[in-house]
C-alpha cells in the first residue's frame, strides 16, 4: 500500500520534471527557429515605451476629433452588440441539434460540431479577407466575419452548456411526454439562461475588440480611423481611438458583471 | 389484469455484454414492485424500456394494451404522458419555481403553443397547489427548486408525476440520495399515491430493507437476468445471497455506486 503510494508520488514528480523539460525544449527550438531573443526584446521594451509615451499621448488636435471618433466607436460598438445577438440565436437553436442531452442522432450530433468547429477555427480576420471578394469594403463584410466565428464559438458553447445543465429537466419533461419544442422553453432554455447570457456578454466584448481589426480590413468603423490617422503619421489621433476603445471596452465588461451579477 | 407485460425482453448497449437478457415478468394494476439488485444488474434498464427512454432490442414489451417497442412518436408521447417517472437526482428544473415545475407535468397533454408560453388553465393550477399542499409543500410554492433539499425536491418530483394523472409511476432509486428520514417520507408518499390513487408503481431500490418494507412484491435482478420474483416474505437470506452474489463482492461495488 505504502509503496504504491510512493510510486504514485514519483511518478508525478517524474512527469511534472518531463512537462517543464519539454516547455524549455520548446522555447529554445522555437526562439532559436525564429530568431526572438528573450533578452534583446526585454532591452528595446524601455525604449519602446518611451516612444509611446512621446508621440502617442492624444493632445488638442486629436480631441477636435472626438465627436467623430466617438461617432465611429458607437457604430462599432452598435455592430458588435448586433451581430453577436443574431449569431447567439442562430447559434442557440444550432446547437439543440448538437447536443447530446436532446436526443438527436448521434450523426447529426457530430455534424453540427464539425460545423461549429469549422466556423470557429477559421480567425475572423480570414473570414473578412475572404469576404471582402464578394461584399467588397463593405460593412456586411465584417459583420459576417464576426457573424461566423461569433456563430461557430456560440455554438460550441451552448451545446457544453445544454449537455451541462439541461440534460436532468429535458430527461423528466421527455419521459412525462413533453414535446420537443416545449422541452426547449420550458427545461432548456430557463436552466442555460446564465450560461447562455454568460457567453453572449464576454462575445460582445471580444467582438468589440476585434472589430476594430476588422475595420481596419474593411475600411469601416472605429477601425478604418484609427488606420486612416495612423497612415497619415497622425498618432495622437490614432492613441485617441486607442485609448477610447480601451474605456469602451472597460465599461462593457463592467455593464456585464453587473448584468452577470442581476440574473444569475 | 396485467398493466404491463415483458415477454423475453433483452437489451444489447453497443454490442457489448447483455444489459437485459430475456427478462419475462408482468405486472398487475394497482401493484407495487420494487426491483432491486447490484449496481449495474440493469434495473434501470428495465424501467427506462417501458417508457421508452432506452430502446429494448428484442422481445416485447405490452403496457396497457399497447405493444411500446411498436409505437411511434406522437403515439409514443401518448404513452408517457400516462406514465409518470421519478428519478434518483429529481431531474426538477432547478432555476423555475416549485409551482412550475409541478405544472410541467401537465405539458404532455397541452397544445405546443401553451406549452412555450407556460400558459395554464386555473384548474391546473388549483390542482397543483392542492397536490403540493397533500405533499406538505404548500409553503414552497413559490421558491425555486434550487432553494429546497433534497427530500422537498423529490416530493417535487413526485408531484409532477402525480400532475400527469398517470397510470403507472417508474421510480429510479427515488431515495438513493436521501438520508433515513427523508427516505421514509418519500416512501410513505409512494406507498399512499398507490394506495389512494390506485397508481401501479415500479420502485428500483437499493436497500432491501426498504424494499422488504413496502411492497407487495420484490423483483430481483442479477446481471440482466430476474432471479427472484415473489412476496417479499418469500425473500430468504439464500435467495437475496442469489441476487447480490453470494462472495458479496458485488455487494461492495453496489455501495461504491451509491456513492459516487
Ligand atoms: N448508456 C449505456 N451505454 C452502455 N452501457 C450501458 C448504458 N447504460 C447502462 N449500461 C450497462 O448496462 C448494464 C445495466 O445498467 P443499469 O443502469 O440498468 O443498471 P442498474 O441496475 O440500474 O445499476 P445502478 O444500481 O448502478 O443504477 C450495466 O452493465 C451498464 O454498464
Ligand atoms: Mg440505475
């Protein structure tokens, strides 16, 4: 007993030493591979700092240009909310058929993950540079981008949700002779709510964030001014946006604590 | 008259060992059985074929005059909204309201449309209250579930089967998870739906002293096969050693289920 105890033990340590190993094995073949060294990224970091501290310090011109740059910031901001409520939807219903707990056939349970999977994996960057062929610079181009991997990441997480919290009252409401339909609004969706809202809320924040990227993909939005003073060398406009993305963002996650906090 | 037949029903999971194998028994209207055994003997198979929450492979199964293994969806439905079930964890929708999920068991017999929207008649509702009230939970009406213990949740559970009119109730280790107290209250309840309401009741149960104590008649299930069948003073020492395994090295991994 005693000894097989000590084996276990052992053999921990022995893994843990042989995870940590590989970690460096790792660092130094990747560093080595791409050329990144620790220590001289370490040494320009002061530097670096100094020069933002310089020249991206938003001063009066850069706040003429407020009322515009808020303007944009509220369309995005306006955009993501959107896209991220229609992809839940979407996404909500998806993922009934991905789940295990509603009883689906295990086929078609394995085709809405791999469609989730396929949506989700591909980065919505990539979905806007393949978009922009067929919707041009165009706002729908990065509201589908967004849409898809909002879409597949939803789904994804709505199915661990359901199979999670749902599948006791689905079990009951099935067994009592409850139709499907009725079995979603009456056993799903009431014990996923926090789940499902939980979800929707960090999705507007990171799609806040990436929208910004994508805009500047897409010539749209906060992003395409932030490109656009950034192109013509006008940083402390371009730290503006910056630094206001930052408070939009900061505020939307405060907003969804506390709506995190009222309904769970 | 027999409420329910099994005629040399068998269950294969995955092509693996047999879950159920050949199992022949009926049950009369307005008996109450338990089925005990090992974990793992596949009580709970057998109650979760009668209503069709596991398909049985082969053999059938005849619940008030229907063959179940036959019945499509919507006849399906049919069937178990007469066939009340009450699980080991409760299965309650925790975040809704007693009131509510008592209500639930109404849904098989309502319109889709009334069903999404939770729109029931005031009857329903009066005979809600009036069943959480016999069950002692006329204060709980309100709270939600996930405020109850587990002895109220379970008389939760009861009271939705009982909402369903139905006529036969399948429990899955109703107090697996209740300690004695609260074990004997939901015990008592059972015994009296079946007693007052004439509701044929099928309990899977853990403890043969339970099982010895309330019904008219014990089941015993060994490996997907039935071992015993007969009144619970029939039960000897020997004949309960034939259901658990008499080297009781079954009897150890059996606690080991309950607790896990
Ligand atoms: N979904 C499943 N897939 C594969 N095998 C299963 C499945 N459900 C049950 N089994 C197997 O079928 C056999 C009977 O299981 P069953 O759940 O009916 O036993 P039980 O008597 O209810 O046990 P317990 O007392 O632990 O609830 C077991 O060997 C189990 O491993
Ligand atoms: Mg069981």
């Amino acid at each position: 007993m005693n000894e097989s105890v000590k084996k276990v033990f052992f053999r921990r340590k022995i893994t843990y030493l042989v995870i940590f190993a590989a970690l460096i094995a790792v660092y130094i073949i990747s560093a080595s591979a791409t050329e990144f060294h620790l220590s001289e990224g370490l040494a320009s970091f002061p530097k670096a700092m100094a020069w933002i501290g310089h020249n991206l310090m938003p001063d009066e011109k850069a706040m003429k240009r407020f009322p515009k740059i808020l303007d944009k910031l509220i369309e995005t901001a306006l955009l993501s909310v959107a896209v991220t409520v229609i992809a839940a939807i979407f996404a909500f219903f998806f993922s009934l058929f991905g789940s295990k707990a509603t009883g689906f056939n295990g086929i078609v349970n394995r085709i809405v993950r791999i469609v989730a999977a396929f949506f989700r994996n591909v980065p919505d960057v990539v979905w806007a540079m393949l978009l922009m062929f067929s919707f041009g610079q165009n706002i729908l181009t990065g509201f589908f981008a967004l849409f898809f991997t909002t879409f597949g990441l939803l789904t994804r997480a709505f199915i661990e949700t359901i199979d999670e919290v749902s599948a006791a009252g689905i079990e009951a409401l099935n067994a009592s002779g409850a139709n499907f339909i009725q079995t979603v609004f009456q056993a799903i969706i009431p014990s996923a709510m926090p789940g499902i809202v939980t979800w929707i809320l960090y999705m507007i924040e990171t799609n806040i964030r990436n929208s910004t990227l994508i805009g500047i993909l897409t010539a749209t939005g906060i992003g395409y001014l932030f490109d656009l003073y950034y192109k013509r060398l006008d940083f402390s406009s371009a730290s503006l946006v910056v630094v206001s993305i930052i408070v939009l963002v900061i505020a939307i996650e405060l907003v969804s604590n506390l709506i995190r906090r009222v309904i769970l | 008259m027999p409420i329910l037949e099994f005629q040399n029903v068998s269950k294969v999971y995955n092509n693996t060992a047999k879950a159920l194998d050949n199992v022949s028994f009926s049950i009369d209207e307005g008996e109450f059985v338990s089925i005990i055994g090992p974990s793992g003997a596949g009580k709970s198979t057998v109650l979760r074929c009668i209503n069709r929450l596991i398909d049985a492979t082969s053999g059938s199964i005849v619940y008030d005059g229907q063959n179940v293994m036959k019945l499509k969806k919507r006849e399906l439905r049919q069937v178990r909204t007469k066939t009340g079930m009450i699980f080991q964890h409760y299965n309650l929708v925790d975040r809704l309201s007693v009131i509510e999920n008592v209500l639930h068991g109404r849904l098989g017999q309502k319109s889709t449309v009334c069903g999404v929207l939770g729109a029931y008649s005031e009857q329903e509702k009066e005979r809600a209250f009036a069943i959480l009230d016999e069950l002692g939970l006329a204060d709980q009406a309100y709270k939600r579930c996930d405020e109850l213990s587990g002895g109220q949740k379970q008389r939760v559970g009861i009271a939705r089967s009982i909402m369903q009119d139905p006529k036969l109730i399948l429990c899955d280790e109703p107090i697996a998870s209740l300690d004695p107290r609260a074990s004997k209250v939901i015990m008592d309840h059972l015994q009296k739906i079946n007693c007052e309401r004439k509701i044929t009741c099928i309990v899977n149960l853990h403890q043969v002293d339970v099982a010895l104590k309330y019904s008219e008649r014990i089941i015993g299930v060994s490996a997907g096969k039935i071992v015993f069948d007969g009144r619970p003073d029939e039960l000897t020492d020997d004949k309960i050693h034939a259901i658990y395994g008499s080297d009781g090295s079954d009897l150890i991994t059996d606690i080991q289920g309950e607790k896990s």
